[in-house]
C-alpha cells in the first residue's frame, strides 16, 4: 500500500525497485565536466596505483590471523546471502575450509589480484522499518545483505585501514569514532560564553538525508587518496570493490539492479570511508577560520561548529 492506493504485487516490487534507484539519481544531476574530470583523475590514480601494486606500506598478504579474527567476531547471522553461502559455514571452524578462504582473500587482496570477483558483489536487498507510515515505502532502510566472502574482503580492508583514515580525521568528528563527549564539551563551552557575553546561542538540528547511498564513489575514492594517502594495491583494491554491486531485490517479485553509486549500508566501506566527506567539510570551514576554537572568530564574527550525526550544527552570534 503506498498512501491510500492498494498496490498489487507487480506495483509493490516495481516500488522497491524505484525506491532503490531514487537513492543514486543525483549523480545525473552533477555538472558533466565535473564528472569527466574526476574521471580522468581516477583513472590516473588507477594507474599509478595498479604500476606498484604489492609494494605500498598496506599491501602485504593478509595473514590468517587476520581472517580468522575477524570470522570471530561476526555475530550468527540467519540472513541467506545471494551467493547461497551462509555465515554458519565461515563460523565452523573446520581448518581447512578457513586455510581455503584465508589463500582466496590473500589472492584478490591487495598484494596479489587487489580485485572484486563478480560473484562477491552479489547483494540482497532487505527492508528495514525506520519508522513513520509502514504503508508507505519510503519509511524502511534499504540493508545490502552481501555475500560473505565479499563482506570479509570489506572486513580485511577496514582492518588495514580503519586505524589510518581515523586518525586522519578532524578532531570534531570524535562522535563518529569513540564517544559524543567532545561535542557534548564544546556545546557546553559554547552555552558558556553565550551566557557569559549575554548573547543569544541558536542551535540547528541537521543531518544528511540518506548519507551513505548519496555518496559520489569517484568523489570518495579521491578524498581517500588525496587525504590519508591511501595507495597502491590496496587504493587499487577500495577503487575494484567500489566499481559496482549487483543487488537483487527479491520484495513482492524478483529483480536485479547495478548499483553504481552510493555507498550501501551492510557492508564495512561506509563506516570506514563515508567520514572522510564531513571531515572535507570541516577542513573547509578551517580553511576560512569559521571553526571553533579560533578567538577572533568566537569574539568578533560568531562560531560556526560541524558537529557529528547526533550532535546539531550550533551558531552562537
């Protein structure tokens, strides 16, 4: 049902498929030689990165240590993936199946192949409610439930990574990372001076609409390269990951949709890269000295403050 309409079945799959193709149309709407410059620039980085892949300082093979850590830390999953290989089947424990997988993630990782098989990018699309009118379509999460292999390729990307693209970040996105209590600190220094200056403190509750699927990949993978410097096989690795998924949508029918943009929630490369576009923001605002901590901004001109998802952007003039 969507409003007061009764959907039939062939209505209600051809929304979920809408539903799912509305989230990445905003790419049509960047401007055209914008787009063909990044993609000339991407392109430069595949190939500087692809001439010394195996060589970069996150390139060395994966351990097994590594993969078995990771396969102990997933929680049991009863969710069916699209490439029919169930999350019980990496939780066994049977060794030489775990050696079998540990030898197939070294020879697509990034000292070796740094590529995406077309079988990993196999997705099912699950609808998760949000929260408003259930009637309605848009009021459920749009969940990527990956093939395994594929998530674990994510997983050993974000082991190597997680470490280098967080301490990259701008202190102010510490919500993101660790606890909200920096945020929760600078709102209180902010209440104080307002209060103390006698001067009238404005809060703006803000947030991104559907932040993780109106990500521009080619924009990502540049912040990722030009920021943290990630290069090489492993930069060669994030960029084959990012090509493509391949999302079947199995809601009141059967569908199969390329996704070429936006970063689906499910998967390990949203929570481990999305940050990087919030933290270009932020280093923007530094770069016209409008960010907190900047006296004669503070005193003369008014704070502007990024804060993180759950803390609002604040004003104080």
């Amino acid at each position: 049902m969507e409003g007061v309409s009764l959907l039939g079945v062939q209505e209600s799959h051809d929304a979920w498929c809408k539903q799912l193709r509305s989230q990445y149309d905003f790419i049509d709407s960047l401007p055209i030689a914008a787009v063909r410059s990044m993609q000339v620039q991407h392109q430069n980085y595949i190939g500087q990165s692809r001439s010394r892949r195996g060589n970069g300082v996150h390139d060395l093979p994966y351990t097994s240590k590594e993969v078995h850590s990771i396969i102990q830390k997933w929680d049991s999953s009863q969710a069916f993936p699209a490439d029919l290989c169930p999350r019980a089947a990496f939780q066994c424990g049977h060794i030489i199946w775990l050696t079998i997988i540990w030898m197939i993630q070294v020879l697509c990782g990034p000292s070796i192949l740094a590529y995406r098989p077309s079988l990993w990018r196999l997705s099912i699309l699950l609808a998760v409610y949000k929260g408003g009118n259930p009637r309605w379509h848009k009021s459920f999460r749009l969940i990527f439930v990956k093939a395994q292999l594929g998530l674990l390729q994510e997983a050993l990307v974000a082991l190597r990574l997680g470490p280098i693209i967080s301490a990259f970040l701008r202190p102010c996105q510490s919500g993101y990372l660790r606890g909200i209590e920096d945020p929760h600190l600078v709102m209180y220094e902010l209440s104080s001076i307002a209060i103390a200056q006698k001067r009238a403190l404005w809060l703006v509750l803000g947030d991104f609409q559907k932040a993780f699927p109106r990500v521009w990949r080619l924009l990502l993978l540049y912040l990722v390269y030009s920021g943290p410097e990630i290069r090489d096989g492993m930069f060669e690795l994030l960029a084959s990951i990012l090509e493509s998924d391949s999302v079947h949508i199995w809601l009141s029918g059967v569908s199969e949709i390329l996704v070429l943009q936006g970063i689906g929630e499910g998967g390990n490369i949203g929570p481990l890269c999305y940050n990087l576009l919030p933290d270009s923001l932020v280093r923007r605002l530094e770069s016209k000295r409008l960010g907190f901590g900047v006296v004669e901004t503070c005193h003369r001109h008014g704070v502007i403050m990024f804060g993180c998802a759950r803390v609002p952007l604040t004003g104080l003039w």
